[in-house]
C-alpha cells in the first residue's frame, strides 16, 4: 500500500505543477502583452517627428567669428534656446584670456546682462575656449559683438 500511495502522491504532484506551469505561462504571455502596450506608449511619446527637430535645429547656429579688420578668430556656436555661446579661437589664433578686454569688458558686458561666463586657458593664458551663458536670449547678438572686440583687442602678435 505504500507505494500506491506513493505513486499517488506523486501523481498530484505532477498534476499541481502541470498546472502551476500553465498558470504562469498564462500570466508571462499577459506581461509580455504589457510590456508590449508599454513599449507602444512609450515609442508614441518620445518620437521626434521631422519638423520638430528640423525647428530645433534652427535655434543652434554655426558662425565664424572674424575681427573687425577680417581676421578669422574662431567658430562660435550660437544655441538661442538655451541663451548660450561658445567659442573656440583658431589654432593659430592666440588670444590672451587675461587681458583686460575679456576679463573687464567682456565680463562686466555680460554680467550687466544678467548672464556669466566661463573661459578655459592653457597653462601660458591662451585662451582655449569660452561659454557665455545668458538669461535673456535677445542679448545674444549684442553679445557677440562684445566678443569680437574683445577677442581682437586681445589677440597676441606673433
């Protein structure tokens, strides 16, 4: 009789898992639905369609910065969403970022405007780069020719 019932036992155990595994594949093919619907949702919303990011594209503008007597300084990228330029000189353009075009002019200018800068520089003062970030994005233009003399004023004679 033992091992009737052992058989027996083993028979319901067989029997609960059969359906224990059904009922879990059951519920994985509805989670699998889920993250499907999931995924759809989530495609919908963060697609970029063509024209919006062809008007995003607008507001972030290359120029070549040139001094007043045509000399190539550097590029600027202008990102008027955000109220931001940055500057990065030629290569074979050196401009001393300690002079006081850019460190007293250049600063006051922008901080008059409610904005800050920020200038990095290579050990001997040259001046590597510079981002001008403003509150008010009309000031943009204005700023950029602030930067041009300042740049010019500032450039080192080689």
């Amino acid at each position: 009789m033992e091992r009737d019932e052992r058989i027996k036992n083993l028979l319901m155990l067989r029997d609960f898992l059969k359906r224990r595994a059904e009922k879990l594949e059951k519920e994985l093919i509805s989670l699998r639905r889920m993250i499907e619907s999931l995924d759809e949702v989530l495609l919908e919303q963060t697609i970029v369609t063509a024209d919006k990011l062809k008007e995003t594209r607008k507001n972030v503008e290359e120029r070549k910065l040139y001094s007043d007597d045509g000399k190539f300084l550097g590029n600027l990228i202008l990102d008027r969403d955000k109220g931001t330029l940055t500057f990065t000189p030629e290569d074979n353009v050196l401009i001393n970022s300690k002079e006081r075009p850019i460190r007293s002019f250049l600063a006051r200018k922008i901080e008059e405007l409610g904005g800050s800068m920020e200038v990095e520089e290579d050990a001997r003062g040259m001046l590597r780069g510079l981002k001008v970030m403003l509150k008010d994005r009309k000031d943009v233009d204005r700023i950029v020719n602030y930067m041009r003399w300042a740049f010019s004023k500032s450039i080192v004679s080689q």
